[in-house]
C-alpha cells in the first residue's frame, strides 16, 4: 500500500460501546511490525 492514505474518525459518542481509541494502540502497533510508517498528512 505505498502511499495509501487511511482517514479514521474516532468519534465518541456516549452511545458506542466499540470505541476506536480503546484499541488504537493495538492497531498502530500491528501495522508498524508490518512496516507502515504514519506520517500526518501536512507531511506528505
């Protein structure tokens, strides 16, 4: 995926029981190990 650009929305809400940031540290850890770099957009 070189140069493939992922945009997350880790909303909030009261209502979700799934929150995205409880497991965000999973999710970068996982795709770093694979070799993904992230960047922030402005330094593309």
């Amino acid at each position: 995926m070189n140069g493939f650009i992922l945009l997350m929305h880790i909303g909030t809400a009261p209502s979700r029981t799934d929150k995205l940031y409880e497991h965000l540290d999973e999710f970068l850890t996982e795709f770093r190990q694979k070799g993904y770099q992230f960047v922030r957009v402005d330094e593309l």
